[in-house]
C-alpha cells in the first residue's frame, strides 16, 4: 500500500499538493509512516470526480448499490490484519481491543447497514403529506480520531449505500487505517468517483 498516494476518481494518485504528514505512534512518539496530505488542488478534485459520479450512481436500483457494498464488505475483511496492525500504531492501544472494538465490529456494522437498506422506505406516505428520501449529491466525511475504521464506516456507508457520492477526509493524527477501507472500494469495482479519499 502506497500510504504517499491519494484516492481521486477511482485511481491511486500523488498529492497535487506535494505536501505530506508524518504519522505518530501515541504510545512509542514515533513515527511509523508518511502519508499524503492534500492541498485545495486535491479537494477540487476529489470533490469535481464525486460530483461527475453522482447522478448515475443516485440513479442506480438500492440492488444494485447493495451489491456493490456486499463486494467491498467482503474486500474489506481481507484486510483485517493490516487494520489491525496499523490501528495498533494510530491509536497506541492494546491489540485484543482492537482486534473486537475497532476492527471486527466494524465489519458487523458495515452488514447491519447493508441487511437495513432494503427496508429503508425512500417513499414515505404520511396523513396529510409525503416524505420522500432521496440522496442530495456530494458528501464530505471528515471524521475524527479516536476510532479510525469506525467513524469512517458509520458516514460512508450509509451515504454510498442511499445514492450519495463521498469525499472522506480522516483525521491526520489516523489516516492509515481508512487507507485499507479505499483500497476496498477499488477492488470492490466502484464506479470511479462514487468514493474519494483525501
């Protein structure tokens, strides 16, 4: 995994920026890798490819969007011992909670919003009105720290899964993990631009 690379438009690419963020272990001090850090140039970017994906991918059936997310799913839980492993060194904590609280459970919850959405009621008729749900375009994920995979998945999934096109930004102190969540997305087959990663 190229950590110096940012996910645009369904490819692996160099910052535009040029800059990138040394990454700390909260336990050690150390500095256990490099990734990139994206500049203006790269959200435009990111932000134009998720607005170019959006409309075909909000027009596509629930089913099919499902499918998609059963595919990531089942890439994702290839990835369990790098997550692990890099989790370890975002967080500087113990492996066995990771292992269950950080990781595994997130696999759960990614299940959990694909085995809901069927049931989601995009029409929602009402005595005197009607809901309608429907996704409203771009979605810009910036998450925080303390649970990298977890915040991530909580945000992306659900907006990918209702039609919504994402740009996730995590936060610089646990960037890694979410690396392996893009990588995902990638072998899944993702229409190019449905998910960004800066």
């Amino acid at each position: 995994m190229d950590f110096k690379k940012l996910y645009i438009d369904g490819q692996w690419v160099a910052p535009l920026s040029g800059q990138y963020i040394d990454v700390e272990n909260p336990a050690t001090k150390e500095v256990f890798t490099t990734v990139a850090a994206a500049g203006e140039q790269d959200v435009a970017a990111a932000s134009a490819a998720a607005a170019k994906a959006f409309p075909a991918w909000a027009a596509r059936p629930m089913e099919e969007r499902i499918d998609f997310m059963r595919k990531l799913l089942k890439e994702l839980i290839q990835f369990e011992p790098q997550m692990v492993d890099a989790t370890v060194k975002e967080l500087g904590i113990p492996v066995s909670f990771v292992k269950t609280n950080h990781i595994a459970y997130q696999f759960v919850r990614t299940q959990s919003y694909i085995d809901l959405a069927p049931d989601l009621p995009l029409v929602e008729k009402l005595p005197q009105s009607v809901v309608y749900r429907r996704p409203l375009g771009v979605i810009g994920c910036i998450t925080p720290w303390n649970y990298p995979l977890g915040q991530v998945i909580q945000k992306v999934i659900p907006a990918i899964l209702v039609g919504a096109t994402v740009v996730l930004k995590p936060s610089q102190s646990t960037p890694v993990t979410p690396y392996y969540l893009a990588e995902a997305f990638d072998r899944a087959g993702f229409p190019k631009g449905v998910f960004n990663f800066i």
